[in-house]
C-alpha cells in the first residue's frame, strides 16, 4: 500500500509536470499563432493550445499547494482544476484534429500540440486520482484523530469519577 509520504511526493512531480506541459503548450501555441499570419487567415483553433496549456499551468500551481497545505479546499480546488485541465486537453484535441484533416504545412506543430495534449490529459487523470487517494488518507488519519481524543476523553471522565467518587 502507498504511503501518504509517496503520495505528495508523486503529487509534488506530477504538478512540476503540469507546469511544465503547461509552459510548452503555451510556447506552442504562441509559435501556432504566428506562423498562420503568413500561411492562412485563419487563427481560431490555433488559440487552444494556449488555454489548454494555461489550464495544465494552473493545475500545476494548484497540486503543488495542495502537496503543502494538504487541507479539504485545497484538494478540492486541485480536483476541480485537474477537472478543468482535462476538459481544456480533450476540448484542445478535437480543435486541432480539426486542423490536422485540413492539408497544410503544419502538420508537425499540430502533432506536437495532439502528444502535449495528450500527455496532459493523462496527467490530469492521474492527479484527480492521486487527489482522491491523498483525501481518503487525510480522512483516514482525521478520523484516528477524533476515535483517540475520544477515547482520551472517556478515560479521563472515568478516572475524574474513580476520584471522585
């Protein structure tokens, strides 16, 4: 069984990954946006890799916070924007499959945004179930907390009582 410790330690790397997925899909998606000025009028689907890599961005910033506070919020904002980066990276690979049946001479950038993408995805799915694990610890561990200072506290009332009485 994974241990709490191995727990943040694979959330910690895992949001140092996110960010840096992050920074490519927005460094790509920048280098997109400026090589179709001079093929093509059309720069729509272009913009995606940015927001993709910006919400992969946040994810990142967000686990890593989650990694040192280890609080209800802070997991459940890390989840949401796992949520978020998941929906952002499938929303990413259908504009740019778009992009890709058309023929042009893109082809590998649109390759490269499909594998960051993807990866992301990934990425995004495997933070929202290291979240999920690392909440059932804290629980886990919030739970033996209460059971043993109520414990305590029956023992003290009946020592109070023995005294007494």
């Amino acid at each position: 069984m994974c241990t709490k410790r191995a727990l943040v330690w694979s959330l910690l790397v895992l949001s140092v990954f996110h960010m840096g997925l992050g920074v490519s899909c927005i460094s790509l998606g920048v280098l997109g946006i400026t090589q179709p000025r001079r093929l093509h009028k059309s720069q729509t689907s272009f913009s995606t890799p940015i927001w993709s890599g910006v919400c992969f961005l946040v994810c990142g910033l967000c686990g890593i916070l989650c990694a040192k506070k280890r609080t209800g919020v802070t997991m459940i904002l890390f989840s949401a924007c796992s949520i978020c980066g998941l929906i952002g990276g499938i929303l990413n690979v259908q504009f740019v499959r778009a992009m890709v049946k058309r023929a042009n001479s893109l082809y590998y950038l649109h390759l490269a945004f499909l594998c960051l993408t993807s990866l992301g995805i990934l990425g995004c799915t495997l933070s929202a179930w290291l979240t999920c694990r690392l909440a059932s610890c804290e629980q886990k561990r919030l739970f033996l907390e209460r059971d043993l200072s109520l414990h305590h506290s029956v023992e003290m009332s009946e020592k109070v009582k023995a005294m007494c009485g």
